[in-house]
C-alpha cells in the first residue's frame, strides 16, 4: 500500500538527487540550483562575518575601557573648604581608599590626580590628560603595565613619565627624551596665578590598544602630581576595580555606604552607556538586515522548485500512478529543496568561519590592494578590524538559514503533491 510507505524512505532520495543532478535539456533545472546555493552560501557568509565582527568590536571595546580605566570612580560632592571657596577635592581620601577596600567585590583602589595641560616637545605642542597615580597603582592596570607594545621601564616611573604611544608620535619623543608640561594653574603669587611649566624624563611609552588613551594619556607618580596641580593632601578621585565588571551598577550602592554621602558614584557604564546603546542598535538592525538577506536567497529555491515542479509535470503523473502517495512526492521535492538550502548554509559557515578566524591577513590584503587607509583608528577608536567568533551566532545563523530553507520549500512542494496526475498526463 502507497499509505504504508515509511516517511524519507530511500527512494524517496534517490529521486530527489536524481532531480537535482538533471541536466537542463532533461527537464532538470540545474542552473537555478546553482544559483540558489550560491545565494545562501553568501547570505549565511555575510551574516556570520558580519555577526562575528560585531562580537570583536564589542569585546575590544569594552577590554580596552576595563584595561586602561577604572570600573568605577568616586567623586566627592561639592562643598566649602576652610579658605571659603567651592572644591570637590578629597582631603581624607585615605579613609576613602580602606573604606572602600573593604567592600566585598573590590579588587584595586587607588587615589588619582587629574588635570589637563599642554605638552611640548621641540617646538610640537599636544593637549595631554595627567593622571597622577602610585608606581604601585599603575602597575595593575592591565593595559598600561603589560601592553602588546611598550618602550621603556615602567619600574622607573618613580624617576620620570610614563606617556601613551600618540603622545610619543605627535610630540617626536623617545624613552629618554625630556617633555615638558604647561598648567594655567601654577604657582600662586602676590601677582596672581602664573602658569607652572615643568619638564620630566620620559621612562616609559605604552599603547593601550585604543587611539584616544595613547593620544591623550599620561601619567606622573602621585606625589608630584599632588605638586604639580597644587593638590597637596588630597585627590581628585578614587579610581576602583571591582572583581565583575559587567555587573558593576550593583556595586553604586556598597561604595557610596562605605565613604558616606559625599561620594558620587561614576560607573564605566555610565561614562559609555551611549556607544553602548549604539551597539545595541546597531546589531539588532544589522541582524534584521542580514536575515532579509537569507529570506531573499532562500526564495531563490522557490523559483527553482517551482521550475522543477512544472517541468517534471509527466514523472509526477507517472509516480502518482504507480502508487506514491501525495505525501510521497511532497517530500521528494522537499528534499531537493531542503538539500541545496543545506549545502549552502554548510558552505557559508565554513567561509564565515574562515572570515573571523583569518581576518588579520584578509584585512591587510584589502587594506593593501586599497592602497592603504581603509581603517583610520581616530574616527573607531581602535587600531584594527577585530572578530570574535561566538557559536551562539554561528547557531542563529544556521538555524535562520535552515529555518528559512524549509519553510519556503514546503509551499512549491505541496503543489507538486497536490497535483493531479490525470491532467499532468492528458498532453504527454
């Protein structure tokens, strides 16, 4: 009986393949088979490469934030000193710094001065970001004390500054050369303020892997900082390092207990929250993008079932008469559907997969035949294309290119199944 053959039998394949390979003059409809795997192929291509790219750029992103910045920084509120006048510097930041310590989660506290002056160098000028921060402090800070490039001794900071390579470059400096820094405010005289103008060893030049920091970035050990920008016995912040950095806003509350009401509380969420509300975006728009594209290649095997189907009118007929069941025929063309949609999602992985893992040579080529320039690291930050590949997209994308191949194969099949063979016979 044609109702007791069992579902994806044997034959059932042998016809589906021997359709797939017809040649066109009989009646096979190669060439659209072609085209429609070589759609997927690129659809699914594109979507892992462009979901693995997003998954580098995210993780680099945020790694070099949590590599070269505090996770959290404390801020005092404003009030009046002694001499009458507004600050928001921390006096007693030692008892801010064991007050904080002592909070379950904290890894690092450590106090910073902070000021902003005008680096020179040979008659170069360059705006520069001073942090003044302890030898001992600056050597746990991941992307400064142990970067993929340095110069110099960091264990010399003692005896000098330590810059970011972008200052190094804008200014021509050297380990060894001598940089000096121009503050508005200096020394206080009967005159007023004059600006204090101070020159320093360089000992050490790092790259943090973002162009911002090392074009911007310096450090001075915090006693002369203090000096520096007149901030004797105090600081301006505490910069702290919390054990789970992604979980982060549940320690705002902890550490604004542990120091009392006049700390404010400044999370690295809080200072990149925009870019990264921007990346949220632009990845749920991209993927929605990307599976229009799957759905546009996987209706190219539509066209080509369609085409089959009619031009196999005659072996339908015949195969119905013989005894296939309606079920029988909607799975042959199912299979032939399904197979190309299957092949093609396995060729886009492989190649999207080839992407992320070889994308360092693959962007050099480009960036070689293009004559240079493709990635300019002051408009995105970091100095090349990165890509991460996570199995959680590469999952998503198979399982949108599969889900999408077998859904649009199953209306052109049930027209062939519900085709009667009396009237697929009538002219042949």
């Amino acid at each position: 009986m044609a109702g007791s053959t069992a579902p994806f039998a044997r034959f059932e394949w042998l016809i589906a393949w021997r359709y797939l390979r017809a040649k066109r003059a009989e009646g096979g409809v190669s060439v659209m088979t072609w085209i429609s795997l070589v759609g997927i192929t690129l659809a699914v291509f594109a979507l892992i490469a462009t979901l693995a790219v997003r998954s580098g750029f995210r993780e680099e992103f945020v790694d070099t934030i949590l590599g070269a910045n505090a996770h959290v920084t404390l801020y005092s509120t404003t009030y009046v000193n002694e001499a009458g006048q507004s600050t928001r510097v921390i006096p007693d930041y030692d008892r801010w710094v064991e007050a904080v310590a002592a909070v379950d989660g904290v890894t690092r506290v450590a106090p910073l001065i902070k000021g902003q002056v005008m680096a020179t160098h040979r008659g170069a000028n360059s705006g520069v970001e001073v942090f003044g921060i302890s030898a001992e402090d600056l050597a746990t800070i991941p992307r400064v004390a142990d970067p993929e490039i340095s110069a110099g001794d960091i264990g010399r900071f003692g005896e000098g500054i330590a810059i970011g390579s972008g200052v190094a470059r804008e200014l021509n400096l050297m380990v060894g050369d001598r940089i000096r820094l121009i503050s508005p405010d200096g020394a206080r005289t009967p005159f007023g303020t004059s600006p204090r103008v101070s020159s320093y060893e360089v000992v050490y030049v790092f790259t943090a892997g973002r162009y911002d920091i090392d074009r911007t970035r310096a450090y001075l050990p915090f006693a002369e900082a203090q000096t520096y920008f007149n901030r004797e016995g105090v600081a301006d912040e505490l910069e702290v390092m919390v054990a789970n950095p992604d979980r982060v806003d549940e320690m705002a509350i902890p550490l604004m207990h542990a120091v009392g009401d006049r700390a404010l509380v400044w999370t690295w969420k809080d200072a990149s929250s925009g870019f990264l509300r921007a990346l949220d975006i632009e990845d749920n728009v991209m993927f929605i993008i990307l599976s229009i594209l799957v759905l546009i290649a996987a209706m190219n095997i539509v066209s080509g079932l369609i085409m089959l189907v009619k031009n196999k009118g005659r072996d339908i007929g015949i195969l119905r008469t013989i005894g296939l069941s309606e079920g029988s025929v909607l799975r042959v063309f199912f299979i032939c559907g399904a197979f190309t949609g299957l092949i093609g999602t396995a060729l886009g992985v492989l190649l999207g997969c080839a992407f992320a893992i070889w994308i360092d040579p693959i962007f050099s080529a480009v960036n070689y035949f293009s004559g240079g320039g493709v990635w300019d690291p002051s408009i995105r930050g970091i100095y090349a294309l990165p890509a991460k590949l996570e199995w959680a997209d590469v999952l998503s994308a198979v399982a949108l290119s599969l889900g999408l191949s077998f859904v649009v194969t199953i209306f052109p099949a049930r027209r062939a199944a519900r085709m009667n063979p009396v009237e697929a016979l009538r002219y042949e």
